[in-house]
C-alpha cells in the first residue's frame, strides 16, 4: 500500500505540475487581453489557440514543468501532515481536477461542433 501511495504522489505531482506550466500561460494571456480590451482606443486582440498548443514544445514550459513537480514532490513527502495537506493535496487536487475538467470540456465542444 505504501508503494501504491507513493505512486500516486509521483503521478499527481507530474500531472498537476504539467498542468500549472500549460495553464499559467493561458490564464495570463486571458487577463491581458481582458486588460487591452477595456484600454480606450484599441481595437480589436486578436488571439491564436495554436499558440497554447505550441507552448507544450516550449522549453521554458518544460522547465515550469521540472520546478513545480519538484515542488509539489518535495511537499508531498513532509513529515508535517497539515502541512503536507495544504502544500501538497489541496493544490495537486485541485489543478489537476480544473486540468481535466478544461480537457473534458474542450473534448465534449470537439465532438459535439465537429457533427454540426
């Protein structure tokens, strides 16, 4: 069961950290164009989706990527477990869950646009 546990805390810390280096780019983009739209004066902002997919070739995302599971792996193995819990599995849960949830959501409007 330890074996198990451990496991899981390798996965989740890669996945939610694979998470964080492809969303925090994404949110920052939806923020500054929310900004540049309400500017007096500017036109339109144009936004290309290609680019959020390039950015998982991009070697700084990997390095994101590389800082955040050792982050979250190094919190994962406190000895402290409210610490461990706030550090660790409130956040891995949760990025991973809005990850997922953005990924089913981008899924369910593929197939469903793709028939109309």
């Amino acid at each position: 069961m330890k074996m198990a546990m451990a496991y899981l805390r390798v996965v989740l810390s890669g996945v939610a950290a694979i998470f964080v280096a492809e969303l925090a780019p994404f949110f920052a983009i939806l923020l500054s164009v929310r900004g540049l739209s309400s500017m007096s004066g500017q036109g339109a902002v144009g936004f290309d989706p290609y680019s959020l997919w390039a950015g998982i070739f991009s070697p700084w995302c990997w390095l994101i990527a590389v800082v955040f599971f050792a982050l979250f792996f190094t919190a994962s193995r406190l000895g402290n477990k409210v610490l461990r819990v706030l550090l660790f599995w409130t956040p891995t849960l949760a990025i991973s869950t809005l990850g997922f949830g953005i990924c089913a959501l981008l899924t369910y409007a593929w197939m469903h646009f793709r028939k109309g």
